[in-house]
C-alpha cells in the first residue's frame, strides 16, 4: 500500500509541474512531462476537439496550446486542486479565467482527468462548460 501511495504522490508532482510550467509560459516544460504517444482529448462540444484524440506533444501544440493562444488575449488557468487517485490517474479541477481577441472575457468551471505511466503523461480528458466556451468564442 505503501508503494501505492508513494506512486500516486509522485504522479501528482508531475502534473502539478506540467500546470506549474503552463503558468510560466514554459510551454517545452509542459511538452516535456507528456509521453510520446500521449492521447489527448478535448471536451466534446469544445471548438478545440475537432482533432480529438491529438496523438503525439507536437499534435497537443499545434491543435490546442497554438489555438488557443492565436484566439485568446489571456488564457489562465486558476483555483488547481489536485485530486490523487489509484492506477496512475489524477483529477484536477480548476477555472480557466480567459478573455478571447474578440473581447470576451469568461471564467468557466473545469476538470481534467489524467492518465500516467512511469512519471510521463500518457493521457488527458478535458470536462468544461462548453457552452461558455461557444458564447466567449462566438460574441
């Protein structure tokens, strides 16, 4: 049990670096804690889920953080809580406080779920107000 423990811990240093390097604008620090083959999915409905799954850090830059960034004045993420959970999975639930180019700014409720394996992220689920996001992007 003990083990068990000490892996989920770990597991949530990691993620906690990844949100830690977001913050920074450290966007290599944040490539660099997902594995090669990760598998990230956006929530349905969101405008960035069009090439969901996005396979592979590059995928993850180029269909998501890219995007985001061309559409957002400010994009941040606030109020992380980091929930350890067993099989190499973490929750975190937080807010995305945001204005878009087009002026609209919203702060939406969100969750992430996270899939380790041997220190690397190997997957990511996005669960958000959608419609929030659809009203911000299309004001």
């Amino acid at each position: 049990m003990e083990d068990i423990i000490k892996h989920s811990t770990k597991n949530k240093a990691v993620v906690d670096g990844l949100y830690q390097a977001f913050s920074t604008g450290n966007i290599p620090g944040v490539l660099g804690a997902m594995d090669a083959n990760i598998h990230w999915n956006e929530a349905e409905g969101n405008a960035y889920a069009s090439g969901n799954p996005y396979v592979g850090p590059e995928a993850v830059l180029n269909g998501v953080f890219g995007p985001i960034m061309e559409d957002h004045e400010y994009f941040n993420l606030q109020e992380i809580e980091l929930h350890e959970m067993l099989h190499d999975k973490v929750l975190a639930t937080l807010r995305y406080d945001a204005k878009t180019k087009k002026g609209k700014a919203y702060n939406a409720q969100v969750a992430h779920f996270w899939t380790l394996r041997e220190g690397k992220i190997t997957g990511f689920q996005q669960y958000v107000d959608t419609k929030k996001l659809h009203d911000a992007m299309n004001a």
